[in-house]
C-alpha cells in the first residue's frame, strides 16, 4: 500500500545519509537499538555464506550481509 504523505522522488536521494544515521544509532544504543540484531544476523549468514563459496571469502561475506540488512532496515 502506498502513503499519500511520500513524495517518491526523493526516497533513494538521501539512502546513505539514511543508512549512516541508522549505523550511528546502532552503535551508541548497542543491542537495545531494534536494527542491531537483524544486521548481526545479516552478517553472520553473510560470513557463514562466504566461507562456503569458493569465489568470495567470510569477510566479504560479512559485509555484504551486512550492508544487505542494514539497507532492508533503512528501506524496508
């Protein structure tokens, strides 16, 4: 369902500002802050994912979970 109130136009205009908000906030609640515990999870199956594939290592792996998570928080 669409909100009338979002202007469509500037959505993926301000993502990183966005994402590096949300990773500030993160990092000054810790674990009481509702996004930490979707990223790390992100992160683990990221890492987990990376040293099963032959192609890319656990830390890429790692971010790329990450980052993937953390983008599905700040745009859902």
């Amino acid at each position: 369902m669409t909100d009338p109130r979002r202007n469509d136009d500037n959505i993926d205009r301000f993502i990183l500002k966005d994402a590096m908000n949300e990773a500030k906030d993160m990092g000054r609640k810790g674990m009481q802050h509702p996004s930490t515990a979707p990223v790390l999870t992100g992160a683990a199956i990221g890492a987990v994912a990376g040293a099963v594939l032959p192609v890319i290592s656990w830390p890429v792996g790692l971010l790329a979970g990450a980052g993937y998570m953390l983008y599905k928080r700040v745009r859902p």
